[in-house]
C-alpha cells in the first residue's frame, strides 16, 4: 500500500485549501475513501461527511 495526499477544496469554507493523507494501493482508491462518489466531468465532488468541494491535487508521498 501507498500513502497519498489529497490537497481539496471545500465550497463551505471559502478560499481555505486542505490535505490529507490516506492510504491505499493507487490515487482512485486513496479518492474514493475521502468522497461520498465520484468526482463528476467538472471536476466537483461530494464528501463522506458532507458538503461539496473540489479535489485540486493526488500525490504520492511513499518514501522506498
């Protein structure tokens, strides 16, 4: 498994930028542990505890 960072938006907070980090075995999964379903055409999506946002960044942060 990897660990990644997901930079997101969330449209309730205004201009604050946040991270997280989760892990999993590629850059959908670590997505899907964070969003309620997948990020629609427009790049807008909806999260687990609610609101919605958008995901800005995926980054892989696994030191080998």
């Amino acid at each position: 498994m990897r660990e990644y960072v997901i930079e997101y938006t969330h449209d309730e907070m205004g201009d604050m930028t946040f991270r997280t980090s989760k892990w999993a075995h590629d850059e959908k999964g670590a997505i899907r542990l964070l969003l309620q379903k997948n990020p629609d055409r427009l790049g807008n999506c909806i999260f687990k505890r609610g609101g919605t946002g958008r995901i800005i960044s995926v980054a892989d942060i696994t030191s080998e």
